[in-house]
C-alpha cells in the first residue's frame, strides 16, 4: 500500500477518534466508555443494515435505510463502505447537534441521556 493510503487510513481514524469524543460528550453517558461502546455498538449494528448496489458505471451506491439520508457512492465496494460510515457519523452528529431522535438500532438506543433543548427544531 502506498503513501497515499497511510494517509486516508491515518485521517480515518483521526475523524472516527473525533467523532467518537463528541458524541460522547454530547450523549453525557455516566462512563466515557459506556458512551463510546454504546457509540461504537450503534455505529456497527447500523453499517450491518447497510445496502449496497453496484451501478451500471461499475461504481457503488451505499445506503442505510434505517437512517434516513445516508448514502454514498464510491468506485469500489471497500471505498463506499468506508464513505458510508463516515456519512453515519456525519448524519448522527448532526441528529445530536439538533436533539433529533435517532431510529433504535437491534435494541442500541443512543437518545438515552440526549438533552434536548427548548428551542430545539426538529430535522428529518
């Protein structure tokens, strides 16, 4: 593998890293490990309802229905994978910025301990 992908690996796990430490903050578990399995369980559980279609240009589109508005699109089924599960981190960052509630997934559910605030709007 070359220097190149050191670097996509390397970015990765920095805006997992990332992502992980707000939505924990912002789920404010009791644990910050509690906070960051249940995260990491979710986010795992929902790649598994993943589905993924190979499109007539050979490219692939991935999506979880479960969560409305993730999709990604990439040249390699590996490549949309890894698109998608950032698009999920992305989509429950924002869910949480907005005290959305987010769909339960095989019984992991995140919007325990979410404060929601009173001028809160409600996003799709």
């Amino acid at each position: 593998m070359g220097e190149g992908w050191v670097r996509v690996k390397a970015a990765l796990r920095w805006a997992f890293a990332l992502v992980t430490a707000r939505l924990t903050a912002l789920v404010s578990y009791t644990t910050i490990g509690m906070g960051v399995v249940m995260l990491t369980e979710y986010i795992e559980r929902a790649m598994g309802k993943a589905v993924y279609d190979k499109l007539e240009d050979g490219t692939y589109c991935g999506k979880i229905p479960e969560c409305p508005g993730t999709i990604a699109f990439a040249k390699s089924l590996y490549q949309c994978q890894n698109e998608l599960r950032a698009v999920l981190e992305g989509w429950l960052l924002v869910k949480i910025k907005h005290g959305d509630h987010l769909p339960i997934i095989d019984g992991v559910d995140l919007n325990k301990g979410i404060p929601v605030l009173k001028e809160t709007v409600a996003h799709g």
